[in-house]
C-alpha cells in the first residue's frame, strides 16, 4: 500500500496528473528514509533536510512534522518487511497550463511508499566497490534534494557502463559527492570529509559516521578536500542511507590504497553495525 494526496492505496492504482509540476518540470523534492525492525532512522533529521529543501524550493510543507511521522508510522505499520525504505515526495502540485511561473494557487502533490531495504551484499563490504570520476556538472543548489536527477543519472549511467558502482564527482579541483553517496577520504589516519556547502547534500549517514569517528577517537577534519587528495588516498569510503557505509577500493581503474578495504573501513563498519544493533534494533 502506498499513500498518496490523503489515501492509501496499492501502487498499480496510483495515478498523477500529467500536467503535474513534478512530471513536467521536476519541480519537487523528496527523502528516503531507512527503517530497521519498524524504527524510521533518524526521522527527525529526515523530516528537518526534507523541510530545507522545501523550503529551498519556496513550496511551503504539506504537513507539519508531527503529521509526517504519523503518516510514516503507517506506512511503516502497512509494509510486510521489518526492514524498509520509506520514499516520500512533495511536488508543486497540477497547474491548469505548463508554465514555468509558479501557480497562484498550490496544492502539493503527496506521494509515499514503502520498499524492502536489503543491506550491501556481504561480497561488497570484504571486496569493496569501484568508481570513475568526473566533472561535476550539476546545478548549484545540490543541498536541495530535489527529484530533478537527471544529471545525477547520466552520471551513475557512466559508472555502470564502465562496470563500477558509483561516480565521484570533482568541482573546480574539489571533491563534491558521490551521484547517490558521500565520499570520504583517509590520508595518514586522518579522516576527511568534505563541509557541507549548496554544492553536495547533507547527508544523514555522513553526520553520523562523524559522530562514530569522534566518539571512537578517530582523527577526522572536515574542510574542502582536494582531489589530488582524494586521488592518494589510503582509503576512500561512500556513505549513503540505503548503503550505509562501503569502501571504494578502485577510482578511475587505480587501486585505492591497497586495492582492498582497509583497516579504517573495517574499524567504522564495525562501529556503525553496532550502532544500529544499540540504537536502531534495541539490542
């Protein structure tokens, strides 16, 4: 069952009018939220990047965030998987004409569902992923996490087509992200991270692999990362909420390091299952 503009309903029968602003223009925005034996993760920082990138779009929220929770917990509640992803979307709502001027009048379009959130195959924690790298040639408002990923899109299209998992994008010498991650890099036991900026989205699991690596001692800065930097690394990692974190033990066809996991990775990995068994699993 999914949820959309105040019912819930099976998916085959959910339909948007064509003249819908998110079909015609991307004009919305969305989240991903993950669950872990029916718990939303860090709902309240979900729901708060959803109300930013709103309110980045100028689309005033639908709900307040009482109403969002409720609603999740529903859809949560409806889904035959402990372990979910839960994916909402708000767009500008039906116009009578295609216009790119706003609409005088809004009603935003609701849309949410629930899919299984099956973790990284076991294969790709001991052996890593694989990247390619380039220019990144998106908008600049890329904390706005908007539906419009075109450009997201050609990108992972290029890595798949390579036979890798994932493009780490470049702006002007500097790291931004991954098409659908975080990248960190580990130079000398020191743990990099790009600052949040309009040029990558704040990620949820970057905040909290931060956390991990302060609460555990490891050496960790966050400043603008060069990609010189990222290119001789020890270690590079990607973060996302759906993948949690994986190690990139290849870019651009070099090995990363060693060409395999390295001890950091495992360190980190360790410590985010734990988390998630005492925070998410209540174990």
């Amino acid at each position: 069952m999914i949820y959309l503009n105040g019912e819930f309903m099976p998916l085959a029968e959910a339909m948007v009018p064509v003249m819908d602003r998110g079909f015609l223009f991307g004009d919305g925005v969305y989240e991903v939220i993950p669950v872990y034996s029916r718990r939303p993760f860090r709902l309240a920082e979900h729901l708060r990047r959803l109300e930013n990138s709103l309110a980045g779009i100028r689309l005033a929220n639908p709900l307040s965030a009482a109403a969002w929770a409720e609603l999740i917990g529903r859809i949560i509640d409806l889904a035959a998987d402990d372990d979910q992803q839960v994916y909402l979307q708000v767009t500008r709502g039906a116009d009578a004409k295609r216009n790119h001027a706003f609409p005088q009048s809004v009603v935003p379009t609701v849309f949410v569902m629930s899919e299984p959130l099956l973790p990284p195959p076991a294969e790709l924690r001991r052996q890593g992923v694989r990247a390619i790298s380039a220019p990144d040639n998106r908008w600049l408002r890329c904390d706005i996490k908007s539906i419009s990923l075109l450009a997201n899109c050609l990108l992972r299209q290029t890595a798949v087509e390579a036979g890798c998992d994932e493009t780490i994008m470049f702006r002007d010498g500097f790291l931004s992200e991954g098409t659908a991650s975080n990248i960190f890099a580990v130079h000398d036991g020191v743990l990099l991270a790009p600052q949040k900026n309009h040029l990558m989205l704040p990620g949820i699991t970057y905040d909290v692999v931060l956390e991990l690596a302060a609460a555990h001692g490891l050496q960790h800065t966050v400043r603008d990362v060069l990609e010189e930097e990222v290119r001789q690394a020890d270690e590079l990692w990607m973060t996302s909420s759906t993948k949690e974190v994986l190690a990139i033990v290849s870019l651009d066809g070099s090995p990363v390091g060693s060409g395999k996991p390295g001890p950091l990775f495992a360190d980190m990995y360790a410590w985010y299952q734990e988390f998630k068994r005492a925070i998410m699993r209540g174990k």
